[in-house]
C-alpha cells in the first residue's frame, strides 16, 4: 500500500508541477499518463511484498526475513542500476559501477534500519 500511495503522489505532484491551462480532458489524459508512469516504482516493491506474504504464511522468523529482505532488495537495486545502465549504452565496467552507487544506497537503508531499532 505504501508503494502504491507513493508512486500516485509521485504522478500527481509530476502532473501539477507540469500543470498548463489546457482543456480539462487533456489534463485528465495527461495525469493518467502520469500515474500510469509511477508503475516501476509499484512494481520495485512486489519481491519484498512476496517476501513477506510468506514470512507471514509460514511463521518465519521476523529478524531473519528483514535480513533476508534487506539483502535482496541490496541486490536487487545492483542488478536493476547494472542492467539499466547497460541498456541506455553504458560499457560493462561503468554500468556494475553505477549498479554499485544503487547498491550502497540499499547499504545506507540497512545502516539505518540497523541505527533505528
């Protein structure tokens, strides 16, 4: 719910900030295109979800699965930044370096996950 909230926040204040006084069903399209457009965000969410369906189907351990689903969700910022980087013409060496930029923020997320409990 927290993904989906903020991926229509984050095509609304697009929308609004891209605001112009055309007709009122070029502005509907326009803010559906907008949220249509926040679906990666969705979407970046759905393995952690997964996760956690079935941490809480078959009764495993709350510390384990944040673990576990703080380390996927590390990997998973890598793979996605290499591939993307790779796709839009970066070389090899320049993409895994990009992935690891997205890396250490999924690092950061864990540093402070660790300095808040």
């Amino acid at each position: 719910m927290t993904a989906a909230t903020a991926g229509l926040a984050h095509g609304y204040s697009h929308h609004m900030a891209s605001h112009r006084g055309d007709s009122a069903g070029h502005r509907w399209r326009m803010l559906g295109l907008a949220l249509w457009n926040e679906w990666p965000l969705i979407v970046a969410a759905l393995p952690t979800v997964l996760l956690l369906v079935a941490a809480g189907l078959f009764d495993w351990d709350a510390y384990a699965v944040s673990a576990v689903g703080l380390g996927l969700n590390t990997a998973l910022l890598f793979t996605w930044g290499a591939l993307v980087a790779l796709r839009v013409g970066y070389r090899l060496g320049s993409a895994l370096a990009i992935g690891m930029a997205d890396a250490t923020i999924g690092l950061a997320i864990i540093v402070a996950n660790a300095v808040i409990k």
